[in-house]
C-alpha cells in the first residue's frame, strides 16, 4: 500500500515538470521578443511575470496534492 502511495504522490508532482518547463519555454521567447523589439520591454516583462507566477501556481497545487496524498493515504 505504502508503494502505491509512493507512486501516486509521485505522478502528482510531475504537473511540476510542465510547469518548469513552460516557464523555460516562456522566458526564452521572452528574451527573443526583447531583442527584437526592446521598445516594447515594460509590456513583455509584464506578461511574462503573470505568466510565470500561473505556471508556478500550477506547481504548488501539484505539490499541494502530492503531501495530501501521501498524508491522507497513510
């Protein structure tokens, strides 16, 4: 019982690899965008900043959901 456990609170947490990597994508055509038009900085960082912090959100409720898991099921 206690692997399946293991298991479940581990496939929870892999929401937080899209999250990380979405992020990475993110930042990447972020700077991209700034190289090409830095006029335009103040608008892109903005949506890059809310971007990111709804990717994060995403992770924490992944990891939310792992220790729920894990301390609910024991």
């Amino acid at each position: 019982m206690n692997t399946l456990i293991a298991i479940g609170a581990g496939i929870a947490v892999l929401g937080a690899l899209g999250a990380g990597i979405g992020i990475g994508i993110a930042t990447g055509k972020a700077v991209e965008a700034v190289a090409r038009q830095p006029e335009v900085e103040g608008k892109i960082t903005k949506n890059l900043i809310l971007g990111c912090a709804l990717a994060e959100a995403t992770a924490i409720y992944c990891f939310v959901v792992a220790i729920l898991i894990i301390m609910l099921l024991r």
